[in-house]
C-alpha cells in the first residue's frame, strides 16, 4: 500500500467496490457516475452518493 496513511484509503474504496458487487451495481458504471466533480461537493452530499442511494436515484 505504500504507507501506514495509505490504509484507510484503500479499505474505504474496496468497501465501496465490495458494497456494488452485492448489490449487482456495475462497479464501473458506478464509479465514472460518482467520482468526476468530488472535490467540488459538499459533505452534506455525500450521503446520496453511496452505492444504495445512488442505485436506487438510478431506478427512478
């Protein structure tokens, strides 16, 4: 992993990937939906951009 401060990291982003393939969430399709303009939310929106929230915002 590189670093001690590394970890956490990618223990988050594997959790992330982990949560869409029990879900049947295509992990790709997924990740180009939620990661372009990140930095620019706020924290407040975050919440609707998990893998649960997203799909079902998708099945609308």
């Amino acid at each position: 992993m590189g670093s001690v401060e590394a970890g956490p990291r990618v223990v988050a982003i594997l959790s992330v990937v982990e949560s869409c393939r029990r879900m049947g969430i295509p992990v790709r399709q997924y990740l180009l939906s939620v990661l372009p303009g990140m930095g620019d939310r706020k924290v407040s929106e975050v919440a609707e951009l998990t893998p649960t929230a997203w799909w079902r915002g998708q099945q609308a």
